[in-house]
C-alpha cells in the first residue's frame, strides 16, 4: 500500500516542519504523534489481512483530521494536503464483510413452524380429552372448593 507511506510521511512532516524549515508551519507534536499512530494502526490492520478494520480505522483517521482543523490546530497551508492523503488512503481501502453463515433454512424461519403446523392454542380450541376449555381437569366451574 503505497498510499499509506505517503500519509505517514505527510503527517510527519507536518509535525516536524522538515531540516531547515524553522518557519514551517507544523502541527504541534501530540497532534501529529496521535495522527502518526492512527495511520500505523491502519497499516497493521492491513497487514495483518483485516481490511475492514483498517477501513473503520482510515475513517476514524479522516473523524481526527477532521476535528483537528475545526479546532484550529492545523495551520493552512498544511490542511488540504493532509486532508486529501487521508481521504486518498481511506477510499483505497475496501472492506467486503463475509456473508452469514448458512442456518439450514429460509431467513426468519424456525424449523418446526412452517404453515402445515397448527400452533393455534386460542379459546374455545380442543386441548385434548379431560382437559377443561376453561379450568382444567378437575375444576367444575364454580369458583368454590369441592
């Protein structure tokens, strides 16, 4: 993933300014050192086969970006290009999620309870020989004891 080096390198050198460049803009240290790390959680995602985390990752990279700038702690010059390589490296990454796992039957079915079962138990239905509808067996209905 070429693309991830050139992030890297971007955050860094906005950080530190580069030899020579005293007036540079840079990022204050913690920003890019938190930036930096980010990006290599990216990378280790991606190598180590995860793509979709490296994808959530590379978002969450573009959310710090993002909220970097809107505070303020981004100088100008440096937001669209780092801006732009953090979009760049996110959009690079793709995350296809694996399918379920197969459960032996049409979605949202249980076996056992396709329309040729009766499960209708509502009143006035037979439950059965010596089964009372209302009380059960061994009731007469009246509310009293024996």
């Amino acid at each position: 993933m070429a693309r991830f080096g050139v992030v890297v390198v971007a955050v860094m050198a906005a950080s530190c300014g580069g030899e020579g460049a005293a007036d540079a803009p840079k990022l204050p240290h913690a920003l890019g050192a938190s930036l930096a790390a980010q990006a290599s959680a990216v990378e280790s995602s991606l190598a180590g086969g995860n793509a979709c985390a490296a994808a959530a990752q590379a978002t969450q990279l573009e959310g710090m970006v993002a909220d970097a700038i809107d505070s303020g702690r981004v100088p100008v010059t440096l937001r669209a290009p780092l801006t732009s390589s953090v979009a760049s490296l996110a959009d690079e990454i793709s995350c296809v999620p694996l399918p379920p796992a197969p459960t032996g039957g049409p979605p949202g079915k249980k076996p056992g309870h396709g329309p040729d079962k009766k499960h209708d138990h509502g009143p006035g239905k037979d439950h059965g020989p010596g089964h009372d509808k209302k009380h059960g067996p061994g009731h007469d209905g009246d509310g009293g004891g024996d």
